[in-house]
C-alpha cells in the first residue's frame, strides 16, 4: 500500500492538532528528529508533530488512517537500527512523544509506577529511587531515550542477568491505535490469564502496530548490597569460565557480567574523558562483575571477596581490582558503557548486536574473529558486551590508516560473514536493538516463511491502511 504524500492542506489538518508550535515545518527544527546517532540514516519528514495529550495522538492516527499519511513514533532517537528515521524519498510524518512526560503513578507497596511514554528512563531511574525502589533497566543512552523507545525496542541493557528486559518489566500499557482507538490496557497485575497477551505484540513491535502512550513498570526494592570488580583474564574461555562460578556462587545476586578486550579499554583511555585503565598490569580480556545483594551491604561483599579470592588462587583471574565507593562504581561502568562511543575517533566501525546461547560464545567469537581478520587484513575487533545474557556487540574498528568511507562500504558483506556465524551457533542477528530498517531485509534470513506470514497478517489486522511506520521491521506492502 503506497503512503499519502501529505497536502498542504492535510499538513494544516495536522498542525490544528496539536497546534502551530507543536508542529514543525522549518527544514532546521526538523532536522534533528531526521538522523539517527550513528548517522547511517538520515530520512526526510515534511512535518513533526509533537502531541501534549493521548487525545491528541488519537486524532493524528485517525487522520492518517483516513488519508493514508505515514507516522514514524519516535522517543528519543537514540534506536541503533532507524526504526524512528522517517524514509528517505518518502515524505512521512514524525509523531515525536516527548511531551507525553508526566509521571501518573508511583505505588512502592505495589511495586509499580505508572508513566507517560514520552518519560526518559532517567527519570523514572530517579523517581523509584526517591521511594527507595529501583526500576533496573539501565542502558548508555538512559539520559536521552524514553518509555515508549525502550518498550517498542524491548529494551535490554546491563542489568537483564537479573531482571530481564523491557518485556519482562512491564505489566500493562496504554496504546492509541491506528484507527485512533485508545485500548487502555493499563493493568498492574502479575497474574492475568485472559486471552491472548495484546501487550507482548506491542512490546517490541517498534511502532509498527500503534503509539505506545502510558505504560504500568515493575519496580523491585533497592539493593542494600552493590559490588562491582573489574577483572583481568587471559582468554574469552575463561571468562566463561568465571561466569559459571559467579552465577554458582552469587545465583540472582549476579546482576551483571559484562565482557571487554584490551583493544576496547585502551580505546576508552584514550578518547573518553575521566575514563582511565583501572589496573597497572595489561590482560587480554576483561569482565566487569555486578553484584547486588538486597538483605545487607555485607553479603555482597563477602560473595564478591570469595569468587575473586578463590579465582586468583585457582590462576583463573590474573588480577582484579574491586570499586571502593558508588563514584567508583560508577566509572568502572561508565567504562563499560563508552566502549562503543570510544570507537568513534578510530574511524568507521561496523557494528553487530548479537547473542548466541552462552556456552558459545567463546567459540562463536573464535570463528567470528577468523573470518573477519580473512575478509579484512588488519581490521580491529572490539567485541564486548553482556557476556551473562549471552549478547555480544561484535564491532569492528578499521585497520589503521584505511580509507573510512572504504570500510563502511563493506558493512552489508561484513554482517553477512558475521550473522551466518551466529546462525551457524543458532543464534540471533538482533540481541537488544531490533530490525527496524537496518535489518529489514535479512528477517527473511532468520524468521521462516511462517512467521513471516503471521507478522504480515497480525500487521494488516492491526493496521490495515498500513500507516504506522511503514517499511520498518516488515516490508511495506
Ligand atoms: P527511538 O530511537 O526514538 O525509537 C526506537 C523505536 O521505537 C522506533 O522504531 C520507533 O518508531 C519506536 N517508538 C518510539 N517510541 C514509541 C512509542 N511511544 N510507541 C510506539 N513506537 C515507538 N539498547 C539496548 O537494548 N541495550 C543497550 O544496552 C543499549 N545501549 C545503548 C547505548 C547508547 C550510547 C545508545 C545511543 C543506544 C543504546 N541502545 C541500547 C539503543 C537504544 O537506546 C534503545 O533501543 C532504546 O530503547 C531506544 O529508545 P528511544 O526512546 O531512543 O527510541
């Protein structure tokens, strides 16, 4: 179904929504909402429409639908796979949800808070802990993206080993569909077995089937206990190794397990402000251990001294250094967290987000690594990630002195050497970030045509004039 380009008149339509200024037209206030962050897709929008009201969203899907004119929702635009890019050539309208920010909500008996989804994650981070809760999805980008992003994209991040991700943290949501129809499925229940599960699809169908607009979130208490050691290995095998005795020893306690190179925390040192190698000796191979104990601050430290005492006895670990204080823990993260930032002034890097069961992973990245350094001599791998949740971001740095452009131009040969590794080890293209319109064309790859005959039937059900952010995840048909 091909997309209305819209009129000046439909344009006007729009604007009386929302109002004259919360409807952009001038090229210089759009631009921002048109490129994603790594800047591999820049789209084009004659309009961005920036709703105060679930009211407001209901009236601008009921207008599309009844003119065919495209809407891309978008959070905070800091999505990795241009899900909330308009199309380049098409003329689609941006619906941008930041001023859906209102906090509804807070219950700490219940454990839930209720949130518009234009609320950035920080701030409902912040509000839970002003109840002394904790809501736990942490991500780099938690500054800027919002609710509604991280629910559409499933979100994971740092702290899944524990809590899970998007999916698992959310109890109800509210949603506008495309007919304008407002489905209020604002539910704080844990146990609920009536039907089909209508928010599961939401979740994770990255604005393709309705505009998230309200959600209810799972908060937990907060830890008493926090740990987290910075630990020098020799190899990918043996940080493996030391996860299966963290996850013994700690069981839910172990709330992260990340893994670095040495190419990665030297790349931090060098271009990340504040950012400096936590240890005088040089390893291979790093894993950042988390542990959060919620019955005293002690036992966290006692389980955090056993594993690395054991583990440095046994020649496990070469060395570890353990944060002293919060400011330390938090830079041990913050060093984790600019891995991929700091690759920027490298050059150009392709990027993978993927995941393969856990006990794989080091001969995954073994074969990985092989075929990349057979494609491109010299190319240099930084692969890190959440080593616990079996998710790698496999990235790859330009040897030095190559041409940027050069590189970047074997992105596409590059994913497929990678992602049919991943496949090979019945793995996933798409860990944490989604399809969107970076992998739209290799879900054919990976999904059977069954599935993909069921995505293309629940989508025409949901959205049969086919305007909620055509193109992505599925072909737009
Ligand atoms: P956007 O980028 O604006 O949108 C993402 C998708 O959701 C788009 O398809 C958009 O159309 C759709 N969408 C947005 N809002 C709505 C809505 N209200 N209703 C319906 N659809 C909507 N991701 C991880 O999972 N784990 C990480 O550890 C992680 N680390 C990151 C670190 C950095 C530094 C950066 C820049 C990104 C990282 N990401 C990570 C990716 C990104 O932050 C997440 O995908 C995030 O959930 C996107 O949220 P957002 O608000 O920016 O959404």
């Amino acid at each position: 179904m091909t997309n209305t380009l819209p009129t000046a008149d439909l344009i006007t339509r729009f604007t009386e929504i929302v109002g004259s200024r919360n409807a952009l037209t001038d090229e210089a206030d759009i631009a921002p909402y048109l490129i994603e962050s790594r800047g591999l897709y820049k789209g084009n929008a004659p309009l961005v429409l920036k709703p105060g009201s679930v009211e407001e969203v209901s009236q601008i899907l009921k207008l599309a639908t009844e003119t065919g004119a495209a809407i891309v929702p978008q959070g905070g635009n800091t999505g990795h796979v241009a899900g909330q890019i308009p199309r380049t050539g098409a003329a689609d309208i941006v619906l941008s949800l930041e001023r859906l920010n209102r906090i509804r909500d807070i219950d700490p008996v219940g454990n839930v808070i209720v949130a518009d989804a234009g609320c950035i994650l920080a701030d409902i981070q912040k509000a839970a802990e002003e109840h002394d809760r904790l809501f736990p999805l942490s991500l780099g980008s938690e500054g800027s993206c919002r609710i509604g992003g991280n629910l559409s994209t499933n979100a994971g991040g740092t702290a899944v080993l524990a809590y899970g991700n998007m999916r698992q943290l959310c109890l109800g949501l509210e949603v506008v569909l495309p007919t304008g129809e407002i489905w209020d499925g604002l539910r704080r229940l844990k146990k609920d077995n009536t039907g089909y599960d209508l928010r599961d699809l939401f979740i994770g169908a990255e604005g393709t089937l309705g505009v998230i607009t309200g959600a209810v979130l799972k908060l937990f208490p907060q830890p008493r206990g926090h740990q987290v050691a910075f630990a020098g290995l020799k190899s990918v095998a043996d940080a493996l190794t030391l996860f299966d005795k963290a996850s013994s020893l700690c069981g839910p306690a172990l709330t992260g397990f990340e893994l670095m190179p040495r190419l990665g925390v030297e790349f931090t040192a060098k271009h990340i402000p504040g950012v400096r190698d936590p240890m005088d000796t040089v390893h291979a191979w790093y894993a950042l251990i988390d542990i959060s104990t919620s019955d005293s601050a002690e036992s966290a430290e006692r389980m955090m001294q056993t594993l690395l005492e054991t583990e440095i006895s046994s020649g496990l670990v070469e060395n570890a250094v353990v944060a002293a204080n919060e400011a330390q823990r938090k830079s041990l993260w913050h060093m984790r967290e600019s891995m991929s930032p700091a690759q920027k002034p490298e050059g150009g890097s392709i990027k993978h987000d993927v995941s393969v069961p856990v006990s794989s992973i080091p001969a995954f990245m073994a074969e990985a690594d092989a075929a990349v350094m057979k494609a491109i001599p010299g190319a240099r791998i930084c692969s890190f990630g959440h080593m616990g949740d079996g998710n790698i971001h496999y990235n790859i740095s330009q040897p030095i002195g190559a041409d940027k452009d050069q590189f970047i131009g074997r992105w596409r040969e590059m994913n497929a050497i990678v992602h049919g590794i991943v496949l090979a080890y019945n793995g996933s293209i798409s860990a944490e970030h989604g399809i969107g319109q970076l992998k739209r064309d290799e879900l054919a790859d990976v999904r059977s045509p069954i599935e993909i005959d069921l995505m293309q039937r629940i989508k025409h059900a949901f959205d049969p004039a086919g305007i909620m952010n055509p193109g992505k995840v599925l072909k737009a048909s």
